[in-house]
C-alpha cells in the first residue's frame, strides 16, 4: 500500500526525506503491512528501517476477493401454492421472524383436513387389526384345545379297544376250554349210555329186562348223542373264525382296536393342523396390525407434513438482513425448490479470495490480513480458513478472512482488496 504524506506549508526537502526514511521504519505494534493512514508533523530525522523488516514488507500477499456476508438464506415452499401477497421489496430490511411472502392457504388447509381424516382412518383401522388379533388368538387356542381333546378320546377309545381286545382273547380262551371239557363229558355220557344199553339187551335176551327197560335205556343212549352233538357244535363255533382264521369275537376285538388307532391318527393330524392353522392365523393377525401401525406412522407424517406446510403459508425471513432478491409475483404459482426471495445478513461480514498456489506457502489460519474496500477504511481481519483442494485448474486455493470490527453496513459482494501479511 501506498502511504500518504501530507506536507505542510514551508516543509522542504528534508521533511520529505525524512517521510521516505519513516515508510521503512520497523512498527512494534502493527503487522508488517502498511495500513494506508493519514500523517502529519512528520519528524525531521527518522532511522533507516532494517533489512528483515524490508523483507516483511516484500513479502506480503496482495489478493482481490469480495465482501461475504455472514449468513444467507434462500426462502422457498415443500409444496405448489399461489402467492396471494409480496410484503418486501428488493433492497428492504427484514428481522428473523418477519413474514416476507404470503401463500394461499386454501389448498394446504384442504390437504392438512384430509390428513387428519386420513390419520383417523388408520387409527381406526388399527383398532380393528388389534381386535382381529385378539380374535385369532382366542380361536386359534379354541381350535388347538378342541383338537387336544379330540386326540384324548381317541387314545382312551384306543386303549379301550386294546382291553377288549385282551378281553375278547381271555373270554375266547375260557369259552373254549368249557366247550371241549363240555365235548369231553358229553362223549363220556355216550359211551356210558351205550355199555348200559349193551348191557341191558343181554340181560333182557335172557329174560332178565323188560322191553321198557330197554327202550328206556336207548332213550338215554339218542339222548347222550344229542348232547354230545351239540357240544361239538357249539366248540366247532367257538373255533369258528373270519378270513384270517381268528375267532369271531377276537376278530369283532381286533376290528374295534384297528378303527380306535385310526382314530388317533386322525386326531394327532388334526391336532398338527390345529397348531399350524393357529400359528398361520396369528401371524396373518400380526401382520395386519403392523400393517396397520405402518398406516398410521405414515398418516402421522402426512399430517405433519400438512400441518407443516399449511404453517409455511407465510413464509418467514429466517435471518435478519437485507432482502437482495425477489423472484415471484402476486398471482403466480410457487414450485417446491424455487428460490422465492433472498436475505442476506448484514451483520459481521466476512471475505474470501483465491490464493495463487505460489503464495500458499505464505499463508497460514491465523495470519493477519487488512481488508480495503473503496469508500470505506480498511479493515482489520485474519485468515480464517485455506482451503486444502485447489481449483480445478489447480491454480488457485479459497481464503476465507474473519473480519475484526467490520462496520456493520459493509454490503456483501463488494470487491475487496486484501494484504495478508
């Protein structure tokens, strides 16, 4: 920078002289950047500045970057709506909170009462689900219980048919034995009768018996044979059987068992279907009801999101600042993701240039820097952040400068001249 001297009237060479010899003075507590300043009175005699200190100045990093403004925001809508009121113009002062742009909210106030029926109708339909739930599990449990009751009987039906079985063997056993002990005696009475006829004949061909003797006698004798006839008949049906050679009455046994085991068969499967078709039923339940919960969460978000963009018709100024653009009018149709209006904050400023990348090295967070822009007094500010990938050409890296003390009305985008010493 250039420092101006001012001379005074009747000041000649040596006072100018003496104002070159103080531009190369060490300063104790300035940075090695001259900040341009008014000076007068310039003393006549000044030493000659030291040559690191020559070097400092040389070394300073002269950068052209712009006025940044501390905080911008883009004011916009999530849905389509019709501008019915602009209340700033371009260039107007705004605080945080203050109501930049107005939509209709005929269209958001129809969709927030639709999601709030909307959120009803889920809430409804989850009640049902829960009931459907508690249903399926009290007829599912009603199912595998009758089932287990089922397979219950079948098995004592079972393990009836298993005693009849053994019955029908012992009775069949006994039976038989009473039949060929009946037989045995039935064909003792045979013999007998027919040696006590034998006999009475003899006796009576030597006149020892009468005819009625011995017609008595071969009355007992027929009667002896009938006797053993049928107890041979009913051994012979006692021994009498079906295809398979059993018994009757063990086959009736056996058939019984047979048809008692198919009924439990019958039962156990019953009982798996029961078990399957309860869990089946449960789960299909289950599923109704997170369905359900899934509906309400989402009629719950579409709510929010309704209540959310109904609250957005009057669109907000976020920040307080200057608004530097509107781009609508009444009547038209704001777009979600169209930048309605822009404000910029006015307050604490900062700045930002491109480093050449052959002064990096020279740059450094922390390093003090003076920002000049034109109609105002320089600035005091420090490197404040380097940017670590350079520009796609690979020429340049960002700076950004915190400024120290900036007025408060230094409008962003201005052109600045930076020094960093």
């Amino acid at each position: 920078m250039n420092l101006n001297i001012r001379y005074g009237a009747g000041v000649g060479i040596v006072v100018c002289l003496a104002g070159s010899a103080l531009f190369l003075l060490p300063r104790q507590s300035e940075p090695a950047v001259i900040v341009p300043h008014t000076v007068s009175n310039v003393p006549p005699s000044v030493p000659q500045p030291e040559k690191s200190q020559k070097l400092a100045v040389d070394n300073a990093v002269h950068l052209s970057g712009t006025i940044t403004p501390a905080a911008q925001a883009s004011l916009g809508v999530v849905q389509p709506g019709r501008i019915t009121a602009v209340l700033v113009r371009s260039g107007a002062n705004v605080a945080a909170g203050e109501t930049v742009i107005q939509i209709d909210p005929s269209i958001s106030g129809s969709q927030e009462t639709q999601a709030v029926a909307g959120t009803a109708a889920a809430r409804a339909q989850l009640v049902l689900s829960l009931d459907g739930l508690r249903a399926a599990h009290i007829k599912s449990e009603g199912d595998v219980e009758q089932a287990m009751q089922s397979l219950a009987q079948a098995r004592s039906a079972l393990r009836q048919a298993d005693e009849g079985v053994s019955a029908a063997e012992t009775q069949q056993q006994a039976e038989l034995v009473g039949a060929q002990v009946n037989v045995s005696k039935a064909a003792l009475g045979v013999t007998q009768a027919k040696q006590a006829l034998q006999a009475l004949e003899k006796i009576a061909a030597v006149g020892g018996a009468s005819v009625m003797d011995v017609a008595g006698a071969k009355d007992q004798y027929s009667s002896a044979k009938q006797d053993l006839r049928a107890a041979q008949a009913q051994l012979q049906a006692l021994n009498a059987g079906n295809k398979s050679g059993s018994p009757f009455r063990i086959a009736h046994a056996i058939q019984l068992q047979q048809q008692a085991r198919q009924g439990v068969a019958a039962a156990t499967k019953g009982l798996r279907l029961a078990q399957q078709g309860a869990a089946v039923a449960k789960d299909a339940a289950q599923a109704q009801v997170a369905a359900a919960l899934a509906g309400v969460a989402q009629a719950r978000a579409g709510q929010s999101s309704a209540t959310a963009a109904a609250a957005m018709n009057e669109i907000v100024s976020p920040i307080a600042g200057v608004v530097t653009s509107i781009a609508v009018h009444v009547g038209e149709i704001a777009q979600p993701g169209m930048a309605l209006a822009t404000v910029v904050a006015t307050g604490n400023p900062g700045a930002e240039a491109l480093a050449p990348a052959r002064d990096l090295p020279r740059l450094h967070v922390g390093a003090v820097a003076y920002v000049d822009v034109a109609g105002f007094k320089p600035v005091r500010a420090v490197v404040s952040w380097i940017s670590p990938v350079a520009s796609p050409d690979g020429r340049d890296f960002r700076v950004k400068f915190s400024l120290v003390n900036a007025p408060s009305h230094l409008p962003p985008a201005l052109g600045a001249e930076i020094t960093v010493d």
